[in-house]
C-alpha cells in the first residue's frame, strides 16, 4: 500500500471516532452498556446484510436485490405486526 493512500483509509474511522467523542460529551449516557446494547440490537439486521453483499461481491458477483429483499421483509414484517397485534 503506498501512503498515498493510507491516509484515505483513515478518514472513515477517524469520523466515527470524532463523532464518538461529540456525542459522549453531549449526552453523558451515550458511552453507557445499555446503549451499546441498543445501538448493536437495532443494527444487526444491517450488519448481517452487508456481510452477505460482501461475499457477493468479493466473488466477483454483483447482487442489488439486498435491498429489495430487506424492504420485502421490513414490509410484511409492519403487516405482520399489524394483523397479529
């Protein structure tokens, strides 16, 4: 890798980790468990989605039907919840 390019690489955890310490010093309760808790329950779905276009793409496939099928299931999901209560 040459260092022109490292730099680049850094850019994205170096704005998580500012935007890290903006909202600890905003909201006390932001670095809490619980909130980590919170934050890893609602972002699993994700995490679970993007992992599996990663192997798509890292075999050289292209799949742009992820998004279809999580707004398919994010859908009948809401209806589900609407029918059964």
């Amino acid at each position: 890798m040459s260092a022109a390019i490292a730099p680049r690489l850094l850019v994205a955890p170096a704005g998580i980790l500012g935007a890290g310490l903006i909202f600890a010093a905003v909201a006390p309760g932001f670095l809490s468990l619980g909130n980590a808790a919170s934050i890893a329950g609602q972002a699993w779905v994700l995490v679970l989605l993007a992992t599996g276009q990663m192997f798509a793409l890292a075999a050289r496939g292209f799949d742009i039907s992820v998004g279809a099928i999580a707004a398919l299931a994010g859908t009948l999901a809401a209806m589900a919840a609407n029918s059964f209560g």
